[in-house]
C-alpha cells in the first residue's frame, strides 16, 4: 500500500513505544500516510491497522476525529477556515461565507474540477491573526479578508 520509505518513517515512529503500546503510533502514521497517498482511503486505515497490530475500526476513528486527517479524497487543495470563536468575533465566518460564494462549494465540498475542498477548522491556534485559514494541513494564512483571499486563490490556481 505505502512505500517502502513510508514504511520506514512509521518503523522509527513504533520504535518510539514500548511494543505493547504500538497504537501510540497510530496519528504519526495516519499522517505519514496521508502525506504520501493525499488522503487516508479505507485500504490505507486496514492497512495502517495491520502494520500497527490494531482493530481497523480504532484506526479509522482517529482518522475520522481529527480534523487532519482526511477519509475523502480531497482536492489538490484543501483550504480550512478557523471559524472558532476568537476567530468568528474577527471576521472568521465572514471569511469562510467569502471562501463558499467565491468558489460555489460549502463546507466538506470540492469544487467541479478538483481544485479546492472547503473545511471548518478547529482552533489553529493563532487567535491574533485572524481570520486564519490552513492550506493542505501545512501552510497557515493570516488575516484573510477578501483581497487576501482572492489573491491565495490565484495564487493556488497557478501553481496548478
């Protein structure tokens, strides 16, 4: 399923636990996954569940939980908006409300052509600079009015 270098990255990530607590594991390797495939597709949660010695289903609700971790296929890109409190008081809902009519898709939708996902993000943590937004669980983007917005979407698209 993953290569072999995955493999190994989830190996040095095991060797980390004592070998009855393998499970400790299993986010490092969701997203070790993830990383490589895109996404984290059923196939990749039994096989993750297999290498790591755990229930499939105990992998799959990691995966499910957190926000991170994707079970659909995303887009190319996946743009989270933080509408938590500090950020919806600073315009945070303004901007995923932006983010829906601009791009004609709601949340955990993706656009006709596979380009963007839309995602409501939990705190990500940086309160003073919102709205705040995350692209592809990698890049945080601050004070994210329209202008800015528009300007990362382009940006985006031409790196496509």
């Amino acid at each position: 399923m993953l290569s072999d270098a995955s493999y190994a990255k989830i190996d040095r990530e095991l060797a980390k636990y004592p070998a009855d607590q393998r499970q400790s594991a299993v986010m490092a390797a969701l997203a070790i996954a993830q990383v490589e495939k895109g996404w984290v597709s059923p196939e990749i949660i039994e096989d993750l569940a297999r290498y790591i010695g755990m229930p499939p289903i105990a992998v799959h609700e990691v995966a499910s939980f957190y926000n991170m971790y994707d079970t659909t296929q995303p887009g190319r890109f996946k743009l989270a908006v933080c509408t938590c409190l500090p950020c919806a008081l600073r315009e945070g809902v303004a901007a995923g409300e932006y983010l829906k009519e601009k791009l004609g898709i709601d949340y955990n939708e993706t656009t006709a052509d596979g380009m963007f996902t839309l995602k409501e993000s939990e705190c990500l943590g940086a309160c003073a600079d919102s709205p705040v937004m995350l692209v592809n669980n990698q890049r945080m983007c601050s004070f994210m009015g329209a202008g800015e917005i528009d300007a990362l979407i382009d940006e985006l698209r031409s790196k496509a």
